[in-house]
C-alpha cells in the first residue's frame, strides 16, 4: 500500500471513530458505564460501519491525498465515500434484521459529521503536504536512452512523483550524446486519469511546454557545482556498463539514483526497491536510511533544539550587550552556506568577529593553517575580545540552534562549508554534504583544531555517514559537552 493509501485509510479511519462518538453522545446522551453502546443493543453497528468503510478503501479506488488536488475535489471524494458507506451500510443492517435499533436521527447525524471531518481531514492533509513540498522538493536530473528528451521528461513527471522537480536532462545515445539540457519549464496539471484520447492530447500538450537550453557543461560538472539530490536513470535496452561510471561517479559525491528498470544492481552500493509515482525503481545509495531512523532523528534534533534555543536566548541577553560595546552592528552573524546536495541557506552565529571581517579575509589567506579549502588561522586578528571567549567557550555557536529547529541542519551532522569552499569541491568532497548539516560532528569531537589537512575531514565526515547510528549520534553529543567543558578542540 503507498503512503498516499495509508493516509487515506486512516483519515477516514479517524474520521468514522469521531464521528460514531458525536452521534451517538448527541442522540443518547454521555453515559460513563455505556461502553457497549446499549442503545443502539450492541457494539456491531460501529463494526458494521468500519466494514462497510473497507469495502468502499478496497474498490474505491480515488486518491485526493495530493498537493496537486484542489478543494473540490477533495469534497467530491469525501462526499462520494460517505455516499458509497451509506448505501452498503443500510444494506448490511437491513439484512441482517438490525435496522430497527437505529434511530434515522442518528444514521444522518452520523453521515453528515463524517463528511465533515473526513473533508477537514483530507484538506489538511493537502495543506500540510503541499507546505512540506514547498521547501523539500528534489531536484532531479534525467539520463536517458530515449531519442526525444521531451519525451524523458514527460515519461517520468506522468508518474506524479511530487516531491520531484526536473532541472535537467541528458541522452546516452544518438546526436545529443553527452549534451546536458536544462529543463526551464514543465507543465505540472497533467491529468493522468485521462482517457486515451484524452491523454493523447495532453500528451502533446506538455511535451509542447517543456523548454530545453542546453549547458556548455557536462552532467557531472553541473552536479558538483549546483544542487542536486536525485538522478533518474531512465533507460530500456542498455549494456549496464554504459552507466555504471555514471552511478559511481553520482555515488562519490553523495547523490542518489533512480533506475526505472528492475534487472540492475552495483555491488558497492546499497539498494532498495520503492514507490516513486506510480511506478517501481532502485534506489543506490552509498547508505541507505530507513524512514523509521530518519524520523527519530528529527525529533532528537526538534528535542535538543527546543532546549539550545531557550539556552540560546538566556546568554544573548548576557553576551549581547557585550559584542555591541566593544563593535558596534549587528549582534547576529548571518553567512550564507551549503546545506544538504547543495542547498544554500544561511547559518546563524553570535558575532564574534568584526563587521568587515570578510573583506580582510583575502589579505590573510597565505595564513592559512588548513590544508585544503578551509581556513583556519590561530590567532586571527579579525576576532574580538569578546568573540575570543565565545568561540572558547561554543556560545557563538548557539544561535544554531534555530537553524536545527526549522529543519537546515542537525543536531549531528557535518559541518556546512562557505560558498567559496564549495565551489572548490572535487566530486568526492561533495559526499561530505549528502547528509544535513549538523552542529557538532565526528570531527569536532576528534579533535578538530589539531586537524589541518581537509582530506582527512572529509574521510572523517563519510565515516560518520557511513556508521551513522542513533546511538552513535548519542555518543557524539556526549563528547561536544566534555569537550565544550573542557575547552579542547574549540581554538
């Protein structure tokens, strides 16, 4: 069953409970002792509305649960469900002789409640689900074999994946060989419960309104330097080696594939079979998480938040004053940084250095203690007096905790580089941010200012996403506090 079933099943499961409550509480009145419903004789009337709810969720086949779906048809579907229930209903309890025991009040209170909130229910789910997509779309990049790209693209957004946004295409074969199309507009009312005339003609319709602008630059070299969370592989009869260095290559900088055919496997990668749209394909992944771990970690991360920000605003009353005296501006630090596949978003940090710190950067970079692309310099001349004792102590490092709590980084993670370090990255560097970044990491806790080679960051960072684990989460969040206590590795 897809989650869009699941959904759907209980909503309306939810539904019919509250509503048998209301209806019977409204007719007969509240009775503590009642737990059999003795005035409607006995407990099989709600038995036999959740029967008659499965057969309507078995043969019903409609549905609403999607961003895409607007109100009127989430009230039809509410409307022809219970419409559906009502019929089967009646005609279970006449048969069974039982019709007798059932007020007709209660029979239109019921009916009339759980349309309401069934519809309440649906169109929520739709608000909820269509806020969520606005701000965790997956942009995707299409590889074919097929001879028209439009036609790629429209195969694959038919099958109303909705978290997916196409950015981008590329043929395996024929004359557009190696060229990398950027997808500039896609039309997303198609209707797929069409007829097949119909459907023709909606066909030709969107292949009509995808625009292709084709790059100077390979698919590769699009996905090292833009963001990137997924790639399709959309292909019939192909020889695996034609793109299995492409699933490597993707692999190494952390993105996940999608192959549209059942028959393909790399060894070096973890797979899953999964629902994408109404269609089958395989996931591969360098590691691969379970919903079950992901949301756990969210709601660590949502705990541990709630607590860092009330920390966060108990010493911004202290070290607010203090920054400000000493340089007057702004008491947040607000940089622009890469997040998860790419993403931008901007981390917050108490201000510990001052206001024209980053044009001084560039007169300070021959400095530099790092090897590679960070910079890291012992005694910085652009901290203050006061940034010296927040960054000793990780107050500066507070106010991450609202980027946790809406959901831009992780209470563990890796540490998200500055645009110009990313735009630095080799292929493989990228993998370090396949996960969301987090405030503290494997690397902080190993000792993060005796390391100055950013390979061996990088090594630690996919380390950490290779053995990712709750627990070991736990035992990192130990060691940051005895190492915020202590003081070691915060230089």
């Amino acid at each position: 069953m897809s989650n869009h079933r699941v959904g759907l099943f209980f909503s309306n499961l939810f539904s019919i409970i509250i509503s048998f409550l209301i209806a019977y509480l409204s007719r007969f009145g509240w009775d503590p002792s009642d737990l059999a419903f003795r005035h409607l004789k006995d407990s099989t009337v709600f038995l036999y509305l959740l029967l008659s709810f499965l057969i309507v969720f078995t043969f019903y086949r409609y549905n609403p649960i999607t961003a895409r779906r607007g109100i009127l048809r989430h009230f039809k579907a509410a409307f022809l469900t219970n419409i559906f229930m009502a019929i089967i209903f009646s005609t279970i309890v006449y048969t069974t002789h039982i019709s007798d025991s059932i007020p007709r009040l209660f029979f239109g209170t019921f009916f009339s409640i759980n349309f309401s909130i069934s519809f309440s229910c649906l169109f929520l789910i739709h608000l909820i689900k269509r806020q969520y997509l606005e701000h965790h779309t997956k942009k995707t990049i299409i590889i074919t074999d097929s001879t028209s790209l439009e036609k790629a693209v429209y195969d694959i957004q038919k099958l109303n994946s909705e978290d997916c946004e196409i950015i981008g295409v590329t043929s395996l074969s024929g004359q557009q060989s190696g060229r990398f199309y950027k997808v500039k507009t896609i039309d997303s009312s198609i209707n797929t419960q069409s007829s097949k005339s119909s459907d023709l003609s909606n066909k030709n319709s969107a292949l009509g309104s995808i625009k292709l602008k084709e790059l100077s630059l390979s698919t590769l070299e699009y996905a090292k330097r833009h963001q990137v969370d997924l790639v399709i592989f959309s292909v019939n009869h192909i020889a695996r080696k034609k793109i299995e260095h492409l699933i490597e290559a993707f692999s190494e900088m952390g993105i996940d594939s999608l192959i549209t055919i059942d028959s393909f496997a790399i060894e070096t990668l973890e797979t899953k079979l999964e629902d994408f749209g109404t269609t089958n394909v395989i996931r591969l992944s360098p590691r691969l998480f379970t919903d079950g771990e992901l949301l756990l970690k969210r709601l660590m991360d949502i705990a541990g938040a709630l607590v860092g920000c009330f920390i966060c605003i108990i010493f911004g009353l202290i070290v607010a004053p203090l920054i400000f005296l000493e340089d007057p501006g702004p008491i947040i630090f607000k940089q622009k940084r890469v997040g998860r596949n790419g993403k931008y978003f901007y981390i917050y940090k108490f201000r510990s250095m001052y206001q024209d710190a980053e044009a001084k950067l560039q007169t300070l970079k021959d400095q530099n203690e790092m090897q590679g692309f960070m910079f890291k310099m012992k005694n910085d001349p652009r901290i203050t007096k006061i940034g010296k004792i927040l960054r000793k102590t990780s107050i500066d490092e507070l106010p991450q905790f609202f980027n946790v709590l809406e959901g831009s980084m992780s209470l563990i993670g890796t540490r998200p580089p500055t645009v110009d370090e990313y735009h630095q990255y080799s292929a493989h560097h990228k993998r370090r941010i396949s996960i969301k970044p987090g405030i503290t990491g494997l690397w902080q806790v190993s000792g993060r200012s005796e390391i100055t080679d950013f390979e061996e960051i990088v090594r630690l960072d996919c380390f950490y996403i290779d053995h990712w684990s709750i627990a070991g989460d736990i035992k990192i969040l130990l060691k940051t506090f005895a190492a915020v206590f202590t003081g070691k590795g915060s230089e």
